[in-house]
C-alpha cells in the first residue's frame, strides 16, 4: 500500500482559480454549476494543432514491403465488397487528427458521438466499426441575451469560430450566424462522464454561465449505463443591474456525420412529452441498407423556462427556412412559435439538401439572480447490423423497447434523472479525488482515460441472437404528443424477463454454442459487449490487448468482463477451417485451431468469424493462451464466482494443454519461434523470450491454482510440476543478475532490456497468486526498467520505451521496440505498485499524462494513441491498451478476495504424488496427449458436471 506522505510534494496540478475568476467560482457554486476542483483544463482559446503521425524508417520501410503489397491488395479486396479491412494503414481520414478532443457523449455501445473541447459535436461512431472525424458545424449551442428594454442584446455561438469555411459573406447557412466568442475568458474542465464549460462573461460581461454535460456512464449500473443519451446544463448567473432574458438555442442538423445528410429521404418532426420535455426528432435515413437513427433534441420546460422549437431549417437556402432567417428570429424575438409544435413532419430532404432542427429554451434572470435551463440529446438506433454477418438489438432495447422513437423516452429520462446519475457518479468518483496520498494528475487522468469504453467504437447488444431485418418494431413509449396526433401512448416498463448468457435452445447462436452447454447458464443476461482495439484498428476485442485494459471492466462493470471471457472461452474450444491468407509471409492456414485463443472475436461478422487479424497466425502466437488462463484465473479470483469458474474450466485446460506442443527440449518452458509471435507483432523472438516466458510461467501457476480451487487435482499436480521445470530453465536461460534478457537467442537485441518483460509476475500479483520470482530479482528487473527504459528517455517524461540497449541506447531493433507504449507504461507502473515502489511507478506513468495529456504535451487527450516515439510521434489513435491506467487503482486497492488470497500461498497446498516427481511419462499420463491436444474430459467430469463436449 502508498506511503500516505509520499506525493506531498508533487500534488500541483491545474488549480481551476488559475483558469477561472475565483469569485466566478464562487457564484456557480451551486446546482453543481461549478467545475470540480480536480478536472483536466483547456482554455477555449487554445489552439488545437495537428498531430504528428508516426512513420517507419527506410530500413523498416524495406524490410516491410512484402507485407506492404499484400496488405494493399487485401484493402483493395475488402472495399471492393463495400467493407473495409480491420488494418487499413493507406486510406487517410478526411479530418486530419488535431489535439481538439474532449469528453465523448452517451453510455456505451450505442453508438457514440465525441464533443471537442471548443464545443464541436465531432468524431461520430454510431454504425459499427465505421468513424466520421468531422465535425458537424451546425450541431451547436448558442445564446441571446436582451437587456434594458432590448436596449443592450448580445448573441453568439458558444463556441469560438476558429474553424475553416465560417464566417463567409452573404452565406444562408452557418456562417451567417454571429461567431463572436473568442474564448479567451471561457475554459473547459473534463472529469470523464461529466464536462464543464465556463464563460465567465462572455459574450455578456455581466452574465456567468457554466455548461454541464453529462452522460450515464455508472459503474455497476448494467441499465442506465447502456442508453445513448446525454444532459447539458446551463447554470446562469446575472452579476448586472438590469433583468436578463436569456435564450439559449440547441441546433442540430439531421445527419451522423461526414457527409450522410446528403443522401435525402430525412425527416424532422416536433414532440411534446412528458413532464414538459419538449423537441423535435430527426429521423435520419441511413445508406447502404444500415439501421435507421432517430435523434432527439430537447429542453424541459418549468415555471421559469419556456421551450420552443423550429422543426426545420435549411443550410442552403432552399425548401425551408434558412439558417440566416432563423438566427434573424432569434436575434429579433428570442424564441419560435408555439404554433410550430402542431406542424407535423417535414416532408423528406432531397438528396444534397441538409435539413436542421432547433430548440429553445428561454428564461429571465433577475439583477444578482440565478436561473438553471436543461437540454438533452438523445439518439436510437435500436438494430446494429454488421457488414457480413447478423443484426442483433442493442442492449438498451432491453428497457426502451425496439423502436426508433424510443428516442423521445430516452431523452425525457435524461433530463429527469440526471441528478441522480451524478449522485451516483460523485459517490463512486470522491474516494479517489478525495485520496491525499495520489497525485492530482493521475486522479483525473484515471477516470478520462475511461473516454474509451464510450468513444471506442463499442457495442452493447441484448445478450439475444440474432434478429430479422425486417422485424417489427416494439414501442414502449410513454404519453407523447406529436404534433398531429394527441393519442396517449402507454408508458413503457421494464418487461423482459433476465435471461442467461448462454441459450443453449437458440439455434441462432454462433456455431462454437452447444446444445449440451447449460452449465455455462451462470448469471442473468447483462448483454453481449464488443469494444474495438481501436478506431483505426476495427477488430472487436483483440485480446492481447484486452489483456492490459480489462482491470477497467472487472474494476467498474465486472459482469461484462465476464461475459467477454464466457465468449472466448467457448471459443477456444471451437474450430474455423475456412481457409486465410496470412500477409506477413503469403502462406494459407486455417481461420481458427481448436485450443488456440482467437487474437479477436471478429470485425465484419463478430462471434461467427474469429480472427480478422490475418498478419500472422495468431494459432502460433505464444501470449494468447497464456493470457486466457491468467485473465480467467484472475477474474475468477476477484469475484468469487464458482460458476462462472467451473463453466470456462475446460477452456482453461485445453488452452494450457494446446500450448505444450511449443516446449520443443521438453523443460517445461514454451519457446518462440523466430517471427513476431506475440502482442509485440513486429518485434521478433528467437528461442525463449522474457515476456512469453514470463506470461507462461504465470499461468501455469495460476492453472494448477484454479485446478486446486476446483477439485480437479490432477491437472493442479501437472500444472506445479511443469511450472517448477520451466521456471529453473526460464531463469538459467534468461536472468542475467539484474535483469531478463529480452530472449535467449545470439541476436544484437537479445540482451535488450524489455518494459514488458514482468508480465506475468504483475498478473500473480493481481490475483494473489506467489510470487514467479524471489522478490529482490523482481525489484533489480522493475528498477532497471525504471532507470533505463524510463528515466533515459527525455528525463522519464515519455513514458517507459518498449526496448533499451544495455548501454543506455533506445533498441532500433524494429518500430514496436523503439516505440512507447502508453499501456504498457501504466502496466509497468501497476507491476511497480504490487512490488513496494510507488515512487517509481507514478514517475514511469506520469510520463504518459505529461506527453499525452498536459499543456506542454502533444495533444492526445481523449484519443490516447496505442504508441508514440521519442519525438512525439503518434501511432494508432483512440486505443484500447491505455485502459491499463485502471490497473495501477486496482494495485493500490485490490479486491477483498485477493487481499485474502494473497496470505496462502495456494502452491504449497497443491501436493504432488511421488509417482510424478519430474517423470515425464507421468505428466503425460494425466491427462495430455500431445498429438491431438484433446483434453481428458472422463477425468474432468468427475469434479465438473459438464457433459462431454464432442
């Protein structure tokens, strides 16, 4: 556990007097209007450069170019069936990537739409796998202020019109609009869900305004959590002598991004609902045979706010009113008519026309008064429909019902709860901002870098099988009114029934289901959830990587983390033998080798078509299977549950079993095989490497564990034996006095020091398991990490480099070893935490908040890069590994159970007979045959009750 006195002198961080006007402060102080004293800050005005993408040398490039040319043509292959390939490194977006970030809208798996610091609604997500960087200009908030009679009016777009194509002289659309904050007296402070917007007098000078916006993302909370919505309030306060009307305008154009508002059929129609939440709705027609989405915008009305709408406005000056003549109004009476609630439907754009809505929301602030007005947002997209495969009901469904006008529910919700959802959100978030020991960089760093799970491309569906396209919708709408029909609309309740995981009666499950699996019915249906490697890597849970992020879900939605595992696990024991062609060196193999881990659930067809990866054959790599058995053995010891233990069993047996065909000398120790075999796939391993070495050893310990845990003692008797051979080898093969070589090969970097090279003792650690190793060799390892992958590296303000020459030199060896791995740093970091040496590990992880997340840094806050090089260099933008920041928490406080797992060291209660002292024949006896590596499941059956699975 930290020293309580150990961070006193390193706590500055950005205290918010700094960016705002303390009394300002001061008078928001109420209705949560005021930003928290613990939030990552921007002022408006900052500028957002662009970022430096990252490059390969020459020599690389050279060396590369095979790959290169097959992986062009399999680019060109995939678009030519209208799909684009999970690793596309030659198709540049439209948007370049600036530092303009900020954090992203909605609960997760629904779709997701990120908002800028500067206010910009950009970087839509809401069909699966696809991204539009672009910001939708029209999508803004604005304000009117009239004063004194309407003697004094101000009015401007809440957000500082630095963008190209504004500002144009006798435009009809947006630019004519008054773009007149400059920011320089207006900050943003993010703490992940919630984001605050302070204008401290602009554009009025006697008017203070602080934007709130907040999202239902709730740990442990599997319903909220799931809806795509979003609240934004504005806390108004009038520092001036005379009375203010104040109008605040939501607008937003019918579109999910990049140009999809140009494909026509779109349809707005106005709504009055419930409880005086009031809008309009933006059914948006989407291309390419994908899902409908169904916006909606609104405000509530109360005693002292007055909502208003224009359904429909153009940006062309054709059809409809234009977005001039609408700011006109606005300028001129502050709000719409009442009688646009009753107009009814639009009729359908034309293909090139944008159609927009807004909503206004209009209220008068007395001389030293406050006043608080509320918008939400909200969007529908009830079906995900992947490219190849099946459409299945998101998981919000569950609770909202089928259609695309639950949209209206949704948002009404929002706007009624939402202070419940920060009640909830400050309950679990105070612990940690309260915690004195911390430094204030890593408390807000900790809960932004959750931005992934919401704006990483993720799906959340209903735990059901597939559905029909052509299915009819279900409503659970409450009362609403549209404008031409005043039919009440019963509300909706919460009807379906939990269901389990597995159905072993659903025929419309994937293949790898069996109808003899119900022991794996283990706990209720929370949904089936997919998340990305990264926006630029579309492939849905790639597991050498969800090795390093999942400490976030079993930290925050742990019943997810299991049903990913629950996923896998059936997929281990599954086969694929359509054919693949695999780029690194052209040879065809098979999709996915029954005991091997799949390197992901799929991109196109995800359940159905493991494996997109086609780089290499991951059936070879040797990290895969390690890593099943540690993440199940690890989440199997955090929650306790037996269930969910004994129904992945056979998986965890078949992955350890798969894995002795790579023990080539028969010590026990799993060797690599010459090519980049791991999560570090350009980075190649000759012999028995420091990092697969490690993981191996680590879940052999954490196999013969699990064994014992479930009675199936036999297999914990082999387990221990090997792990005891192959770590005597490991150890004389690779420690060299201070630390592992990077492998036991004669190349130039085979004595590079690897950040990495501690994995698996960081997973014993965080699931109790004993130590690999004695605990000095540990310390010297992490120690030389720190000294020399961190502290050589721009004075350890990068983070920890991947690979380091004994002399102190960065190993050029190949791009992956000359980079930093932003993940990997916060693992390292947790290793160091679990090992007494929290100075250095919060030195090694505050590298990457300094590169990554502070003013001086490169600008990669809320798109956290998966690598960056020395110079600043960015590779693989919005990327799943630097959820791994959630493992340094874990390390500081651990569940209850590995605390009290920790105190027995579960490897001296395994005995082992005197008839397999170190025989081989005996160990091949209990149960391995090393032919067909089937698993002995007579044995298994008599302390599981599993049947046999055929």
């Amino acid at each position: 556990m930290i020293n309580k006195h150990l961070f006193h002198s390193r706590k500055k961080s950005w205290p918010a007097e700094e960016y705002v006007n303390k009394s300002t402060l001061q008078l928001l102080d109420f209705d949560c209007g005021a930003p928290p004293e613990l939030a990552w800050r921007r002022r408006l005005n900052s500028h957002a450069n662009l970022l430096k993408e990252f490059t390969v040398t020459f020599k690389e490039a050279i060396r590369m170019m095979s790959l290169g040319l097959r992986l062009w043509s399999y680019v060109r292959e995939e678009a030519s069936q209208g799909r684009k390939a999970p690793i596309d490194p030659f198709t540049r977006e439209r948007c370049k990537p600036s530092a303009s970030e900020g954090v992203p809208l909605g609960g997760m798996g629904s779709g997701s739409i990120s908002r800028g610091f500067r206010g910009e609604f950009k970087n839509w997500q809401i069909l699966p796998g696809s991204r539009e960087m672009s910001p939708v200009m029209a999508n803004q908030f604005s304000i009117f202020v009239s004063r004194d009679g309407g003697k004094k009016k101000y009015s401007s777009v809440l957000s500082p019109g630095h963008h190209e194509g504004l500002k144009k002289f006798g435009d009809p659309g947006i630019s004519s609009w008054d773009w007149n904050l400059s920011g320089q007296h207006s900050t943003y402070h993010a703490l992940f869900p919630r984001a605050w917007t302070v204008y401290d007098g602009e554009p009025d000078p006697d008017l203070k305004i602080s934007c709130r916006q907040i999202s239902p993302f709730i740990p442990h909370n599997y319903k909220e959590s799931s809806v795509p919505t979003a609240v934004f309030v504005y806390t108004l306060v009038n520092t001036g002598k005379d009375r203010a009307k104040v109008s605040l305008l939501f607008t937003w154009e019918n579109s999910i991004g990049g140009v999809s508002h140009q494909s026509g059929g779109h349809v707005n129609e106005p709504f009055i609902g419930d409880d005086g939440v009031s809008g309009v709705l933006l059914h948006h027609k989407t291309d390419d045979d994908n899902p409908p989405v169904t916006f909606a915008i609104a405000a509530c009305e109360t005693q002292n706010v007055n909502v208003t709408v224009l359904p429909t406005f153009g940006l062309s000056g054709e059809n409809c009113i234009t977005a001039r003549e609408m700011w006109g109004t606005m300028v001129q009476d502050g709000q719409f008519d009442r009688e646009n609630f009753e107009v009814g439907c639009s009729m359908p754009s034309l293909p090139g026309d944008s159609i927009c809505a807004a909503v206004c929301a209009s209220t008068w602030v007395e001389p030293h008064g406050r006043s608080t007005v509320a918008f939400g947002l909200s969007w529908s997209s009830p079906k995900v429909k992947f490219q190849k495969g099946c459409t299945y009901h998101r998981r919000y469904t569950s609770f909202y019902g089928t259609s695309e006008r639950s949209a209206i529910n949704m948002v009404h919700d929002a706007l009624k709860n939402y202070k419940i959802w920060e009640e909830e959100i400050e309950k679990w978030q105070n612990p940690i901002l309260r915690d004195e020991r911390l430094p204030e960089w890593y408390k807000f760093t900790l809960f932004n870098e959750l931005y992934f799970l919401v704006a990483g491309g993720t799906v959340w569906t209903d735990g059901e099988g597939p559905v029909a396209d052509n299915e009819k919708p279900t409503s659970r709408l409450r009362r609403s009114k549209t404008s031409k029909s005043k039919n009440k609309i019963s509300k909706s309740g919460h009807s379906k029934s939990m269901r389990v995981i597995l159905n072993p009666n659903n025929h419309n499950n994937p293949p790898w289901f069996s109808d003899d699996q119900d022991s794996q019915d283990y706990t209720e249906n929370v949904g089936k959830f997919l998340y990305l490697e990264g926006v630029e890597y579309i492939m849905w849970c790639t597991y050498d990587v969800h090795f390093y992020a999942s400490f976030a879900l079993l930290e925050l939605f742990p019943k997810i983390e299991l049903a990913i595992q629950s996923d896998f696990a059936k997929a281990v024991l599954h086969e694929d033998t359509r054919r693949v062609k695999f780029l690194a060196d052209g040879k065809y193999g098979i999709r996915k080798v029954r005991g091997a881990v799949p390197h992901d659930l799929g991109t196109h067809d995800p359940w159905h078509e493991m494996n997109a990866y086609n780089i290499h054959d991951t059936s070879k790599w040797k990290d895969l299977n390690p890593k099943f058995v540690l993440q199940v053995y690890r989440d199997f010891a955090a929650t306790g549950d037996f269930s969910f233990g004994r129904a992945v069993w056979p998986s965890v047996r078949a992955a350890i079993d798969y894995m002795a065909q790579f023990d080539r000398d028969g010590d026990g120790l799993i060797e690599n095989d010459g090519f980049p075999d791991q999560t570090y796939d350009a980075w190649t391993v000759h012999g028995v490497s420091a990092y697969c070495g490690c993981l191996w050893l680590a879940s052999l310990e954490a196999a013969a564990a699990m064994a014992y845990s479930l009675g199936d003692h036999s297999f914990a008797e082999k387990c221990k034996v090997k792990f005891f051979r192959a770590k005597k080898a490991f150890e004389e093969k690779l420690w060299n006095g201070s630390y592992f070589n990077y492998d036991s090969g004669s190349s130039k970097n085979s004595r590079s020091i690897q950040a990495d090279q501690l994995a698996g003792q960081w997973y014993t650690a965080a699931s109790g398991l004993p130590l690999l190793f004695e605990e000095k060799k540990i310390r010297s390892t992490l120690q030389r990490i720190f000294e020399y992958n961190v502290m050589k590296v721009r004075g350890g303000r990068m983070g920890a480099v991947n690979g380091m020459t004994p002399r102190g030199k960065v190993d050029d060896t190949c791009m992956q070893s000359r980079e930093i791995w932003t993940g990997v740093t916060y693992a390292v970091a947790a290793n160091m935490i679990s090992h007494g040496m929290e100075h250095q590990a919060f030195t090694t992880a505050e590298g990457i908040y300094v590169s990554g997340w502070s003013e001086e840094g490169s600008g990669y806050w809320f798109q956290t890069p998966e690598a960056w090089t020395t110079d600043g260099h960015y590779r693989s933008l919005i990327y799943m590994r630097p959820l791994s920041i959630w493992a340094m928490q874990y390390a500081l406080s651990p569940p209850e159970a590995i605390l009290k797992m920790s105190k027995i060291n579960i490897m001296d209660c395994i005995q082992v007979s005197a008839s397999q002292r170190l025989d081989e024949a005996d160990i091949e006896r209990l149960g391995v045959r090393r032919n067909n590596l089937e698993l002995d499941y007579v044995e298994a059956s008599k302390f599981c009750t599993f049947p046999r699975i055929s």
